[in-house]
C-alpha cells in the first residue's frame, strides 16, 4: 500500500485525535525503520518510549512467536506461567512487595490513585482521598488521569473531571506543604516530567517529599510509566534518588512493544487490593507478559551502565554542534530533552528532522529524544549527522 493509499484510509474511517507527521513506517530492524516507499529513517522515538529493544529484535519476536503458539489468552480467572514468573523479577529488582499488571500507562496510574485511596479509606475511613500532583505533569488521558495532570491545557472539554486532587509547584517544598491538608493521601509525580518538556526534579526536593509523606502516612507514588525499564539508566529512575516508593506505575517499555503496564505496591500497601476492588480483562496477557519477561531478561545492568553511556554521548555532541536553533539538552540516561531556540517551534524543527530522515519528539517546548535502548553507536552517529546537516 503506497502512503496515500494508507492516508486516504486514515482520513476516512480513522477518528483524528493525533495529528500525524507525513510518514507511512513499514519494517525496521534495530534503531533503523523503513517506510512505504522504501526510505531510512533513524529512530530516535522507539514509538514514544515503547520499542525498547527497538524494531525486528529476533529474541523477543520468538518469545511472542512461542507463546502465542500456546496460549494466547486465558484472563485473571486462571494462572499462567509468563505473568507469574514476570512478577517475580519485577518486584525482585525493584524492591517491592507485589504487582498489579495492566495495559497501558494511564491504566497504571489509575490504579495507582484506586490503591492510595483504598489504603487511606481502609486505615482512616471517608474524607481523606485527595492526591498531590505537581505542575506541568502529565498522567495520561482517562478522566481521572486527566485530572492528575497539572496542565491547564488538558482541562477542558471533558467536564465534570474527577475530583481530589491538588498541584504543587515541582522542586518548592514549601508549595507542597501549601496545598496539603486534612484530606491528603498520597503525593504523585514523575521522576522526569516527560511530556512537560523532560525535566529531572531535584533529588533533594524528592527525598524531602519522600519524608513528608512518611511523617503524615500519605503514599508517595511515583508515575514511572516513561522513566522505567532502563530509559534512565537504571531499571527504574527512583533507583536513582534513593527513595523507596510506597507504589510506583510502569508501561511504555516494559514489553517492547505491545501492549502493557501496571502498577507495584510496597510491602506496607500488598493487601490493599482484594477480590474484586480493581481489574481488567487483559491484564497479565500471556503473549505481553512473555515478552516483557524477555525484555527484563535483556535490560540487564550491562546495558543499564552502557545507557548512561549513550545518552551521555548524545548530549555531549548535541550541545557540540552548537545550532542556532538548539540550546541545552537534560535528561536522564536515553531519556533526553532539547531547548528550542530563535523562530523556529519544536514541531517545525521536528517536521524538518523527520523529512530528513531522522524521527524524533516533541515535549513541552522542546525537542524529546527517547532512542532505542540498543541503538548503536553507528546509529546514534547517523542521527546526528542528519540533525546537523538538517538543522545547520
């Protein structure tokens, strides 16, 4: 099917809630896609964070392939092996008690906020559910994860929004205890606000949460849906403060590529959930939990420490460049943001990227690079080339 095959397709029986660049991806092998019409793209998105092992990786394609040759399919109802086996080293490597599996971000911060607000109704009963989010967050796009989101761009047209929940000013501690109150829970943010433009909160402000929260018994979540399986540095980014978190939710990247996510409790929080408080159908899918396994089984602290590495590297010869139009990068690990600079947008600069050959995001006001944990440094040279020459 040629590009405007597939568009004209688009355009008439897909609902335009994304705004899609002019690219039609095909096949891709590693960091590198391919479109219809036969052109090379270097990848520097992997689908938003969510191909970690990037595209055609032949382990975790047999992993799938063997599954789905077995069950593809069963519900929470009965047990299965991949799910249990998954849950077993994700709650071993992140130091937490037990896991929750789900399909998506927003479903793991949803479930997140159901389990602070259980834990609170269950120890103190009615009138303390409200949760601390920060400014320029984003939680996902449900009406209750809506709601989470400190932006005021994302409060519109899907009234009433759920109620219970504040926001504080990220790295002020002072605005924090200014919004808290009586009928607090829980406090949830990101590591790294992602789509508010990858910013990193400091560490000292999180710990300082991280103490608040314990003092007056509020849970302290941490949205690791972008931030974890690897993308930092570490497996998970909270690894990285020195904090243990009472829940903290995971998506994007944990299987390669389908869908999947969820949310993991500490051991002060494993029994909040019982028989019919929370569900969903498709959770622990045998075929997303086998890959995710393989995933787990990849991201191994070799590639933790080359991840550090890489992302290092990027930033380093990003700023080299020294183009007019881009100022300072920041992130953490392969998780990087770019300032924009003189009359160009973000979206501008991105669209000539792409043309170019190089895909990559956009975020806040800037420019979002999220690579293919197994990117190459062949590619990562690519890319930049391409940057370079396209952006000069």
């Amino acid at each position: 099917m040629t590009f405007e095959e597939l568009k004209a397709l688009d355009e008439q029986y897909v609902m335009h809630s994304y705004s899609r660049f002019p690219v039609a991806i095909d096949h891709g092998k590693g960091a590198t896609v391919w479109d219809t019409a036969g052109k090379e793209y270097i990848d520097f998105t992997s689908g938003i964070g969510v191909c970690s092992l990037g595209y055609g990786n032949e382990g975790w394609v047999s992993a799938i392939t063997a599954q789905a040759s077995k069950l593809g399919h069963i519900s929470n109802l009965f047990y299965s092996e991949p799910y249990a086996r998954l849950a077993r080293e994700l709650c071993t490597r992140a130091g937490m008690a037990n896991v929750m599996f789900a399909n998506s971000g927003a479903e793991g911060n949803e479930a997140m906020i159901k389990l602070a607000r259980k834990y609170s109704f269950d120890k103190y009963g009615k009138g303390r559910g409200t949760v601390i989010t920060l400014h320029n967050s984003f939680h996902g796009r449900t009406i209750t994860t809506l709601s989470a989101t400190g932006q005021d761009k994302f409060h519109n047209y899907f009234f009433p929004f759920t109620e219970g929940f504040r926001y504080a000013d990220a790295n002020d501690l002072d605005s924090v205890e200014a919004v808290a109150g009586h009928d607090v829970c829980a406090v949830m943010f990101e590591l790294v606000q992602g789509e508010g433009g990858v910013l990193p909160l400091d560490k000292a402000f999180v710990q300082g949460v991280a103490d608040l929260c314990a003092k007056r018994d509020w849970l302290l979540l941490i949205d690791e849906v972008q931030t974890g399986v690897g993308r930092t540095g570490s497996l998970f980014a909270f690894q990285q403060y020195d904090i243990q978190p009472d829940a903290i939710s995971f998506a994007k990247g944990i299987a390669g590529g389908l869908p999947f996510g969820g949310v993991m409790a500490n051991e002060k929080c494993r029994n909040v959930f019982t028989a019919g408080t929370h569900g969903t159908t498709f959770g622990g899918n045998p075929v997303a939990a086998a890959a995710a396994c393989y995933v787990l089984d990849t991201v191994d602290q070799k590639l933790l420490d080359e991840l550090k590495e890489k992302g290092a590297y990027l930033r380093e010869q990003i700023e080299a460049m020294n183009l007019p139009c881009l100022g300072a990068t920041r992130g953490l690990g392969m998780m990087i943001g770019i300032e924009v600079k003189g009359e160009h947008t973000n979206l501008e600069l991105a669209n000539r990227l792409i043309q170019n050959g190089l895909l990559c995001l956009t975020a806040g006001p800037g420019l979002r690079l999220l690579p293919p944990l197994v990117i190459t440094k062949e590619e990562m040279d690519k890319g930049l080339a391409i940057m370079k020459a396209a952006l000069s």
